[in-house]
C-alpha cells in the first residue's frame, strides 16, 4: 500500500474526544458473556478488529451474539454450552484471543485449530500452553507447542500451582479461564502486578476469586451468569492524545470516560512525574472499572527512570512514552522492559528504528531504551511494521515535525482504534 501523508508542524490540538472502548475489557466481556449463563449486553464496545476477532471465534463455537454498532449482546448458555467448531478459529492480530480462548478450551471435551495473521505466528505460546498442557489439555504446535497453528484438545483438568515466569496478564487469564473448569482450586502467582480486569469481571458475572497482592487463587466448578457491561474508554488509546496534549504547543485535550484501572494507569504516574499537567476528574469510585475525564497541557518536561513493578501497568503505552521522553529535557531511562520483543514487532527495536529516522536521539539497550532529549524532530518515511501502537506513535510524533513524514502500513491502527485519525484531525487548529 502507497504511504499516507501525515499531519506535520501542527500548532495546537484543543478540544474534546471520547475515547472508544478498552480493547482487554471489550475482549473479556464477550469471552465471559460467551460461557456464562443468560443474556449479557455490553455497550461502547470496541470496534476495533481484534475484538471483532473475538465476537468471531465464540460465533464459530456455537455462542449466538448479535451486534448493532458498538452494542454487542450475547446470549450465553454457560461455558458447557460451547460447541465444537466446523471451522478453524482465526484469531487475526489478537494475542489476548488466542492465550485467552486456549484457557476456556483447554477445559471443552472437543477439538479445536487456532491460527492467525504473520505477526501472530511469530509470538511466543509455550507461557500459555505449558501450563495448560500441565493441566491436562492435550496441545500440539509448530516447534514444540511455541507458534501456531494450535491443535487443542480439552478435557478434565487439574488445578495447579503456578509461579509465572513473565508478568502477563494474558498469562494470567488464560490460566483463570482454566481454573474455573478445573477440578478443584488452582493457585497464580504473579512476579509482579497485571491488570486486573479478568479477577474483576469474574466477580462481576458472579463468581469468586481469592486475590492476595500478587497471589490470585480460583475454584474449578463455578456457574456464572449473565450480566451488563458498560466498557470504558481505553487507556492505552488515550495515552497517544495524552503525549500529544503534552508536545504539541499550545494544546489542552480533554478525554471523556477514560478507564482509570490502576493497574492500567502507569502512563499517568509516568507523566506527572516527568511534569505533565494533568488534570483528572473521577466517576464513580466504586464502579465495576474505575474511570474518568483526563485533561492534558503543553507540558514542560523531565527525563526520568522508568523500571521495575511500574513497567506491568505501562507495557503498551512505552512506545508513545519513548517519544515523550524526546521532547524531555534531559536523560529518560526504560528498563525491566523485555516483553517488548515479543509484541506484535519488536518494539524495542521498531520505537528506536523508527524514531531515529525522525531526528530522536534514542539507543536501544537489551530490556529497554535511552532517549536524550529535548530533540526536534524533522521528518522522513517511517513504518509501522503491521503494529497498531507504533502507527499511532509515529502519526503523534509527524505533529511535532518539521517537514514532511510519510507512514507505511497505516492500516494496522484500525486493530484498536478505528477513528484515530478523525480524532486527530478535530482537535487541529
């Protein structure tokens, strides 16, 4: 596909956006929709095609789910109610549907074929099937059960105690969704914090779970039920207008009914501790998923150090955070930051590729980056290699340019956020 022009030099974003639904809680709420029992209506879900990815794959397992624009109800006959699918189960881009629909499977007596786009063929699957095949599900793969295709055969499963190797929420579920099919209480413990929106939609459709710190604990044999889901605006969505609000003269951005999880919101501790002014005006505290209204300022910035526990609750916003850390002045230091090599790139390697070519004075390091700043960005032909985050970065850091940029393989953005361009261009004056 020819490279599109982006928006350069711009001289102020003012205005407000509401931000489209999370992409995890989207994917959640029509997984736990699909295996509990009664209707579940979800509103402002996200259109976006990974999760569109998900409403197909529950389709072809028998879930009967009806969508009218970002409406979704889905008429559950509990997780026995899964049928064995005719058709291979393609999951696109979407890493949370396959770990996550391994974990519900692996406990369904039927045979199942997942596969996926180029990129997903590439990402690592043995931290989810290990443990699964640990369990009792009989899983076959290319290269010792690591890339896809999947062949997947569940049945009776054990409960197990397991330490995860790598902090990932994706992990995480994946191991739940297993828990609560197997035959007594499995145990999780995390070597540090992931969000958390899988232990709080279980809760939600009525079940229970047992979470101490870093220490998550399921009983097999649960019967959940139907219920409503509102989804919130999606952080990691938000967090590119947030940057943008931060870099580009002369702006204030309000972003309405952002999820404000606080195992999500990492990027908010990041910025105000660089010197963001930020503004954030909560709804309901006691709400199923926290939110709120955030308003960002041009921002005078400082580089900092960004490492250890924090990294978990940013993962996905550390691309738009490196460029943040250009337009610092000063040194910013990511670290403990690995699992950004088995993204949907590299994305240590793309951020600091791609950046370079606009002017950043950015390195690579083996967890992580160093970014120098303050740096004016100039301009060039950048890629987003197939990545949603890194498109989306590089059309934030164009605002910011003096001359021309042109992006490559702009498309991948419509994964997670259809109307980002439309977005930016209204906030433009």
């Amino acid at each position: 596909m020819k490279p599109i022009k982006l928006q350069t030099n711009i001289s102020s974003l003012e205005g407000t956006i509401a931000i489209p639904g999370d992409k995890s809680i989207s994917h959640r709420s029509i997984m736990f929709g699909a295996i509990a029992k009664g209707k579940t209506k979800v509103t402002n879900f996200l259109l976006g095609e990974d999760c569109l990815s998900t409403i197909s794959c529950f389709k072809k397992l028998g879930v009967c789910i009806e969508q009218e624009d970002n409406q979704v109800v889905i008429e559950g006959k509990g997780i026995d109610g899964l049928q064995e699918p005719s058709q291979i189960l393609d999951v696109g881009n979407s890493g949370t549907t396959i770990r996550l629909l391994m974990g519900i499977l692996a406990g369904r007596p039927f045979h199942s074929v997942l596969v996926g786009d180029e990129s997903i063929g590439k990402r690592p699957m043995t931290r989810v099937t290990k443990p699964l095949q640990t369990m009792g599900a009989v899983i076959h793969g290319r290269k010792n059960s690591e890339y896809t295709p999947i062949s997947l055969t569940g049945g009776p499963l054990d409960p197990i105690q397991y330490s995860m190797p790598v902090a990932s929420a994706q992990v995480k579920s994946s191991l739940l969704f297993a828990g609560l099919q197997a035959n007594g209480m499995t145990t999780i413990v995390e070597p540090a914090k992931t969000r958390d929106h899988t232990e709080r939609m279980i809760g939600k459709f009525g079940g229970s779970i047992d979470v101490d710190g870093c220490t998550v604990r399921i009983t097999g044999g649960q019967k959940l039920t139907g219920t409503d889901i509102h989804v919130p605006g999606d952080i990691s969505s938000a967090a590119f207008f947030l940057v943008a609000g931060a870099i580009v003269p002369n702006s204030c951005i309000t972003l309405k009914n952002v999820g404000l999880n606080p195992t999500r919101t990492g990027i908010i501790d990041v910025m105000k501790e660089m010197g963001a002014d930020i503004t954030i005006v909560p709804y309901d505290e006691d709400a199923f998923e926290p939110s709120g209204d955030i308003t960002i300022k041009t921002s005078n910035l400082k580089g900092i150090t960004i490492k250890g526990d924090l990294i978990p609750r940013l993962i996905d916003e550390i691309p738009v955070i490196a460029l943040l850390a250009s337009q610092a002045e000063g040194v910013t230091v990511i670290q403990d930051a690995e699992e950004l090599k088995v993204k949907e790139t590299n994305r240590i390697d793309t951020v600091v590729n791609e950046l370079k070519k606009l002017g950043a004075n950015i390195e690579a390091t083996a967890d992580g980056m160093i970014i120098k700043g303050r740096t004016d960005l100039t301009g060039g032909t950048v890629s987003s290699y197939g990545d949603h985050r890194i498109g989306m970065m590089l059309s934030i850091a164009a605002a910011i340019c003096k001359e021309d940029v042109f992006l490559e393989n702009e498309e991948s953005i419509y994964i997670s956020y259809p109307s980002f361009f439309s977005h930016l261009e209204g906030l433009i004056k």
